[in-house]
C-alpha cells in the first residue's frame, strides 16, 4: 500500500511482488470521500498466479510457524509498506464503518492467532493420527492426517477484520494461499500479506488478487479447496461443491421459554445483538419469545435506542456506519418486513423515521456530520 495522488495504492500482490493494475476501483469511506484505489487484475494475471502457487514449495513446519508468529506482530503493532498500525486501524474503520475499538480488537486477536494458528488446526485431527507418514505409529497401522491439495483460495469478506485468521489455518498447514479481497476493505489483506511476506513466505507462498468479478471465479477453479463468504445467493451458488466451503449471512437466534425469567438475560440479549459492530455472522437476527413479547420488546428497544449514533473513528462508537446508499438499503428491507407490525423503535405513523432506523442500525443519522478525511503521513 502507497498514497498515490492522495489516495491509497492498494497493489495486487502477485508471486513477482506488487503489480498495479490499469483498471482500478475507487474505495471511498462511509462519507463518501475517496480513500483508495485497489487495483484489479486481470484473468490472465490470476491464470499465472495460481500457477505458480501450484508450483511454489513450502516452507518447513518450523519456518513457517515462526514467520507467521513475527508476521502477526508486525501486522498489529509494526509499519507496514509505510504504514503504521494506528493510521491503518483508523483507515480501516472509515472505509468499512467498523468502530474503531473493534478494528483494533480485531487486529489484536489476529496477531494472537498467529501464534496459535498451528495448535488451532491440529484440533481437527483425529485422535491417533500423525501428521507424517515418516513417524514411527505411521509404520504400525496408524493414520496418516495429511493436506488435501496444496493450494487454497479465499474470497473474503470486508464486515469484520478478524475473519483473516482464519485463512492463516490453511498457510500453517502448509497450503500456498490465494486471497481475493473486499472490494469494499481491502486494507487488512493486503497489510497482513506483506507481513508475511516480509516475516519469510515467499512472494509465490501467499498472493492478493483483488479481481472484477468475472474473474473471480477462475481463483476457486484453479484451487484445490477455497472458502467463500457471500450472502445466501453465494451459499446456494456453493452448496453441492465439495472443494468449497461456504461461509453465509449468521442465523442465530435467541428462544426465551415462559419459565424463563428475561430480565436476568436482557445484558446478554442486547450485547448479542450489538457487539461487534453489529455486523459479524454470529450477531443475534431474531428473539424469539414464548408468550407476550411486548416487554422483552419494549426493554430491548429501550437499551439499542440509548447507543448513540457516532463516527466509527470515535472511541465511544459501538455500532456499524453505512454508506448512505448501503443504510437507506438496509432501511427499505427493514421497513417492508416490518409491515403489519408494531414498530417500538423509530416509530412514527406506523413507520421508522431515518434517524432512528439508522440509531438502530449503527448508520449515520441525517444531522451526522462526517469528519474530514483521515491525515495522511505516509511517504
């Protein structure tokens, strides 16, 4: 990453360094204002990438723990291409409205996964089995856990920068990895890959190959297993392929039963459906209750209406920005499922005023004023 004409160069990086591409994509913040542009490669590039993933060999278990162990500390506390981790924390929480407490607590989990990551993925193995056919049990019947293939593809998302650790499972099991970032938050990819880079795996080891669309696809084809995240559409489009793994829009729920007493839950409820952000795939969509819901609606309410509306770059902020276009989107879906209700918060006339949808939302109310444009000190 480099500021180029006041905007950030968020490069590919490809298995022969960085490569800036001709056609570039604009990434603005939740005001509006440009912030960046990630240059998107084209089909051929991608083509000649995941060949050479094919090709690259892999580091050596103990090598490739340690890299990713000093790759996680200059992640989250080190300058990264030129930047340090306190101007990267806040770009990242005005291009993807994350509040700025929550980036942070992202980042430090990450760098603390790095150093567990390995530990991580042997919680999969079964019980008895090695991991090298040379050791000894291998010899007398024991089973051999072993890789599936040897390179992994990841289109990820751009809600919560935590979600990157856990591709780092794959690169500490020795898969060479493919990354195709948020058009919308590219920033935490791109920084956490040139650590890597810089703390030992090879340029051919682990690429960012932000794509259009169409192109997209040829990352999974040429990958021997990939995760994907994507709402329901990409779920379904996923679902019967055996070498992708995809990662949907979170369903949890919350069930209150009758001979439960609410009020010593509510604490839980309202965390469960706020932290975060309000955004990652484990936040309570629904309550279900079992009897009258009007009071456990009505607190509930009461306790979201209370967290104020902020910019995520403020300390105090607890919930999500949205783009204008991206809230007034999530406000026409909320209003059309909200017919025939009782609407508790923002209601006016049977309907929720913008202000208050957005309150409830974590989007910026109308008489929110975006700060100006994060400074810059990079070089």
């Amino acid at each position: 990453m480099r500021v180029m004409h006041d905007l950030i160069a968020v490069d590919a990086l490809g298995p022969h360094g960085t490569y800036r591409a001709h056609n570039r994509l604009t990434i603005s913040d939740v005001a509006g204002h440009p912030l960046a542009e990630l240059s998107l490669v084209p089909r051929l590039f991608v083509t000649r990438a995941m060949a050479a993933l094919r090709k690259a060999g892999t580091l050596p278990l103990e090598e490739r723990l340690d890299a990713l162990t000093r790759a996680g500390e200059l992640f989250a506390y080190g300058e990264v291409n030129g930047m340090s981790a306190p101007e990267y924390q806040h770009l990242v929480s005005r291009m993807s409205g994350t509040p700025i407490s929550i980036v942070r607590e992202a980042v430090e989990a990450i760098s603390r996964q790095t150093a567990e990551v390995y530990d991580s993925a042997q919680q999969a193995r079964p019980i008895g089995a090695v991991n090298d056919w040379r050791e000894p049990k291998a010899r007398e019947g024991t089973a051999v856990w072993v890789r599936r293939g040897n390179v992994f593809a990841v289109h990820a998302p751009g809600n919560y920068p935590g979600v990157h650790s856990i591709w780092l499972e794959a690169l500490a099991l020795g898969y060479r990895v493919a990354v195709r970032p948020s058009r919308r938050e590219p920033l935490t990819p791109s920084r956490l890959i040139a650590a890597l880079r810089a703390c030992g795996f090879g340029d051919d080891q682990v690429v960012l190959l932000p794509t259009d669309y169409d192109e997209a696809s040829e990352i999974l084809r040429q990958a021997d297993l990939s995760m994907v995240y994507g709402g329901q559409e990409v779920v379904d489009t996923y679902a019967t392929n055996p070498t992708v793994l995809p990662q949907g829009p979170g369903q949890s729920k919350i069930l209150l039963t009758a001979d439960a007493d609410w009020r010593e839950y509510l604490d839980m409820i309202v965390a469960s459906i706020s932290h975060e952000g309000g955004r990652a795939c484990i936040n309570t969509t629904a309550v279900f209750v079992e009897g009258d819901p009007t009071p456990v609606a009505e607190a509930i309410a009461e306790r979201l209406a209370a967290i104020k509306s902020l910019p995520p770059e403020d300390e105090q902020a607890v919930l999500t920005a949205y783009p204008l276009e991206a809230a007034q989107k999530i406000e026409r879906y909320l209003l059309a499922k909200a017919v025939g209700t009782r609407a508790l918060l923002g209601a006016r006339a049977s309907s929720m005023t913008w202000g208050m949808a957005a309150r409830c939302c974590g989007l910026p109310s109308t008489n929110w004023t975006a700060p100006t444009r994060p400074r810059r000190t990079l070089n």
